[in-house]
C-alpha cells in the first residue's frame, strides 16, 4: 500500500536528518490515521484511493503556502515548500491529458455534465482534473 511507502521514507528521511521531508510525511501520516479512525467508525476501511485524495489535499495546501512565501518574498521557505511538493507528487498516479479526456468524452452515450461527471467520478477518481474534465467537456 501506498502509506507503508511514506511511512519508509518518512524513517530514510528521520535517519537522513531531513526535517524538510520528515515534516510533510508525518503530515500525510497524520492525515491517514485520522481518516482511517473515522472510518473504522462507520465500519469501513481506507485504501490507496483515499491516500491519494490525502496527497492531493495537502499539495494544493503546499501550493498555497509557497503562493505565500511567495509574496513574502522568503525564498529559503519557498524551496522548502517546493522539495517537499516534488518529494510527494510522486506518489500521485499520471494524470489524464486534454486528449485522453476528451477520448473518453467522445466515447460516452450521455453528453450532459452530470453524466459526465459522474462517469469520470467514478472510473477516473484521482487520475484527471475535474476542472479539466468540466473545460474540456463544455469546449465540445
């Protein structure tokens, strides 16, 4: 699974001296537990699709954080924010292109929005943008 990946590299990252890298992994980790708690209460499991979810989640946050140190103009912050961006991004699975969207669009019965967007919801969740899936959509 794709947390047992994290948790390794958050040990190579503790025995490396990277607090850098520590600090985003533990962030995942946290974020994991507490997903997996709340669903052992509704009686379910999480798997790698919610970690992804995780992933994304906290890397739009690190977007909007380096945005800040942007502005602030504290470039040591902004590299920071970066490595820690690029070190889990490479967790997420390659996202679809405008073409294979659209592909797949052209490929369906319903054209309608909802449609579509249920469609890619469920087969696609966590391998396109939903807003590209929308801007492609609405250009056919």
């Amino acid at each position: 699974m794709l947390i047992d990946t994290i948790k390794k590299e958050n040990l190579l990252a503790l025995k490396n001296h990277d607090e850098v890298l520590r600090a985003v992994y533990s962030i995942l980790i946290s974020k994991y537990n507490l997903e997996g708690y709340e669903a052992k209460a509704k009686g379910s499991t999480i798997g790698d699709p919610e970690m992804i979810k995780i992933i994304q989640k906290t890397l739009k946050e690190l977007e909007e954080e380096k945005a800040s140190y942007e502005k602030g103009a504290r470039e040591d912050k902004v590299l920071e924010v970066k490595k820690q961006i690029d070190a889990i991004s490479s967790y997420l699975p390659k996202m679809m292109s405008e073409e294979e969207i659209k592909a797949v669009i052209l490929s369906l019965e319903d054209k309608s929005i909802p449609s579509v967007m249920k469609h890619f919801k469920a087969n696609y969740a966590g391998k396109c943008d939903m807003g590209l899936v929308n801007k492609v959509l609405k250009s056919l």
